[in-house]
C-alpha cells in the first residue's frame, strides 16, 4: 500500500509528493517534462559515521559490491542493461549517506525498477568476488590518500578534529581495516541497513504519478524491512584549544587547511555559516580571496565551504601558498579579517552580492533532472525532510549583516580550529 506522507508546492515549477510503502520505503516524486527523461536515486541513510573502529570504510566498499551478482543477474548484467537502455549511472558514499543514481529515458522507468529493487535484495557474494574488489578500493586508498598531498591532509584534518565521533576516520576507510573486512562483516552490513526501512527513492522526470507509483509498489512493496541497529553515535566533545599539525609531503609550496567546529545541518546558524562563506570565499571580488591571493599576493589559490551533516561539522578553509611564502602568512590574514568583521558591519551592498551570489548558485545545482534528485535525496538524508532545500534559500533574506558579525564571533574562532600545515619535502 502506498500512503501518501506530504504534498509540497514552491512557486509554479516544483510541485513534489513524499509517500511511504508499508515496509518503510520512502519516496519522492518530483514531475518534471521539460525533457522525455528521469533520474532514479536511491539514498541510503548509512555512510561511515555508521561504522566502528574494524570494519571503517565498509559503507564505500559495499558500495562497489552492490555492483557484482544477484541471485537474478549475474555479474556485469546490471550496467551492460542499463547502458544498452541509454542510461547514466554512477553512486557515491559520505560520511553520512550512499545513494546510487541513474538517469534514462522515460520508458525504461519498469527497468530500473526491477534492477534496484533486485539488489535491495538479492546480492550475492563469494569470497573471490570480496578480494577481488578489496584490492580495487585498496588501490583507490592509496591513489586518493596514501600517494595524494590532498587526500593525506584532510585525513589528517578530520582525524584530529574529531577525537571520538566517528567523523574521525576516512570514509574510504583505514587500510587494515579494507584488508580485513569478511564475508560476513559485508553481509551483516548488507542485511542491516540495505533495506526499504532505511531508504528513500526519489523520482524526477516525465513520468505519469500514479504509474510511477504503481510501479514502484510492484517491485519494492514485498521487499522486508530490517531491524536497524541502534543509531547512538559517540558525541564529540567541545573543543577547547587550537589544535596544529605540520606535515612534509611532495608539495611544490605550502598548503594550509583550516577546519573550524560548526552545528549539524538542521541548525538555524548553517544559512548564516554560508553567507559567511560567501562574505570570504565567494568570487574573486569576495574578501579572503581577494586579501589572500590578490591583493597580499602570498596564495595562488583560497577556497572553503561549509560540511553539511548530520552532526556537527567543519567549516573549512583551504590555502595554496606561493612559493617563498608560508602558511602562518595566510593564517594571520584570516585573522585579521576574520577581526575586521567583528568590529566593521558589511555594507548592505556587500550583503546582498553574497546573497545574490547564493541564490545564483542554489538554482544553479537544480539544472538537470538529476540534479534534482541529488539535492532532493541528499536534504531528505541528512536534513530529514527534503523541503528543507527549499527553506535554505528563503531564509538568505532574513539575514543580516549583524547575524555575519555574530555567526563569525560564534564559530571562527581559533580555539575550535584544527589547523593542518604542509610544508614541501626536503630534497633528499
């Protein structure tokens, strides 16, 4: 049975309905005919905020298994069908979420129903299958993080951030952990939190509603929810004092990361911490790229955002320094204007360019049927209601110049900052 959960209207061109099966499934429907086709995502509420200390980075790699054999298809089958149908697909996984995606044309809805709700349900595994995808994320572990300045400096930046929750380890997982995840660590994962119960479908695109959900009933409606387990995450504790690590890695010049502790995603300050960043990082023209890289002239790149989670976060700053110059220059700037704020009101025409600039980039990630789904999926997972990405934009205009002063004073100070320094390796 399919029970109808809200009805949503936002201007004339975004009608959504949210519905639940009886096992739990959660759906969105989003028509959309502007072009003869749809996305269909389904978003898992499991990421590696769920995992423990042995089996970390099991959320990525189940992810990579959902691809191999059913009970119904062998391996390879699920892609080659869906590519010879003329569909996209991809799948990712995060600290809080795994979602897979697949576009295609509007008469192949019945298709990607029938291979999605098939390996919900159906996944099958040996152990030759498990190793030989083991040493697939393994070398995805090190092209990302072991060999990779980047990848090593935000490991570095979230493992010393966050002391005892579980945004602690990487989402890729710690290497003896990919070497000693088993069989039935997978299907224990797999049974667990691979069920309607703890996913949402979202559906965008031509299709008829009531077909749709017919469809949709048809092949998820017999599916058994499963007995989730506990969702007691370990909080982390406040942070009290400034936190550095310096690091030589194979750079061409320093790099400077800066992680500051926010609220979770459903906090009233998160639209405040994007104007913010907004004020810094936002455009050439924005005040922390402009000191930073043209002005002072002692970075060649400057860049941030604002961890959208379901636990508290990191807003974070990331600086490429030029040669000659090192990563204390770029931190005392940030102070500095991080100084300017508190004790000088933006003007309200700076104001309004941030949010303008915002807002720009708000409708901009809603482009494609597909990227609808996305931002609908993801603010329905981490959010709890996907009416909240709409809300986001709406509350921009309620923010004022005071309300920067105020999220700046709250937020960036440097006791709640986890600062990660890289200098270039010494020539040997």
């Amino acid at each position: 049975m399919v029970q109808k959960i809200n009805d949503f209207q936002f201007g004339t061109h975004y009608h959504l309905e949210k519905y639940r099966l009886d096992n739990g499934l959660q759906i969105v429907f989003f028509p959309d005919t502007t072009v003869p086709v749809f996305a269909h995502h389904t978003w898992f509420h499991v990421g590696s905020r769920n995992e423990h200390e042995g089996i970390t980075g099991i959320s990525h790699f189940f992810e990579h298994l959902m691809f191999k054999e059913t009970t119904h298809f062998q391996e390879g089958q699920f892609v080659r069908k869906l590519e010879e149908a003329g569909g996209k697909i991809n799948a990712a996984t995060y600290l809080d979420w795994t979602f897979y995606r697949q576009s295609l044309p509007k008469e192949s809805f019945d298709l990607i129903c029938e291979l999605e709700s098939d390996r919900m349900q159906h996944v099958i595994l040996n152990q030759t299958q498990l190793d030989s995808e083991r040493e697939v994320v393994a070398n995805e572990r090190r092209f990302r993080i072991d060999n990779n300045p980047t990848g090593t400096m935000y490991e570095e930046l979230y493992k010393h951030a966050f002391s005892t929750h579980s945004y602690h380890w990487p989402v890729i997982g710690w290497m003896h952990d990919i070497e000693n995840i088993s069989l039935d660590d997978c299907m224990t994962f797999y049974k667990q939190y691979y069920a309607p119960n703890n996913a949402t479908v979202v559906v965008v695109g031509d299709l008829d509603r009531e077909q749709t959900l017919q469809t949709i009933e048809k092949y998820y409606g017999r599916i058994p929810s499963s007995t989730l387990p506990s969702s007691a995450i370990v909080k982390e504790p406040a942070q009290a004092q400034e936190i550095i690590i310096d690091l030589e890695l194979e750079l061409s010049s320093p790099r400077v990361l800066l992680g500051y502790k926010v609220p979770e995603a459903t906090h009233q300050d998160i639209p405040k911490l994007e104007l913010l960043h907004s004020l810094f990082f936002n455009g050439r023209s924005s005040r922390l790229y402009r000191r930073l890289v043209n002005q002072d002239q002692v970075a060649t790149s400057a860049s941030g955002w604002v961890n959208h989670t379901k636990d508290p976060g990191l807003f974070i700053m990331d600086i490429t320094m030029k040669q000659g110059y090192d990563c204390q220059q770029a931190i005392d700037i940030i102070d500095q204007e991080c100084a300017l704020l508190l004790s000088n009101l933006p003007s309200e025409k700076e104001l309004q360019k941030c949010k303008a600039r915002l807002e720009t980039s708000f409708w901009g990630q809603l482009r494609t049927v597909d990227d609808k789904a996305q931002s609908i999926g993801f603010h329905e997972t981490v959010h709890g209601d996907y009416r909240m990405m709409f809300e986001e934009v709406q509350q921009l205009a309620q923010i004022s110049a005071a309300d920067l002063q105020d999220a700046c004073k709250t937020y960036l100070h440097p006791s709640y900052r986890t600062i990660i320094r890289a200098t270039p390796k010494a020539a040997s």
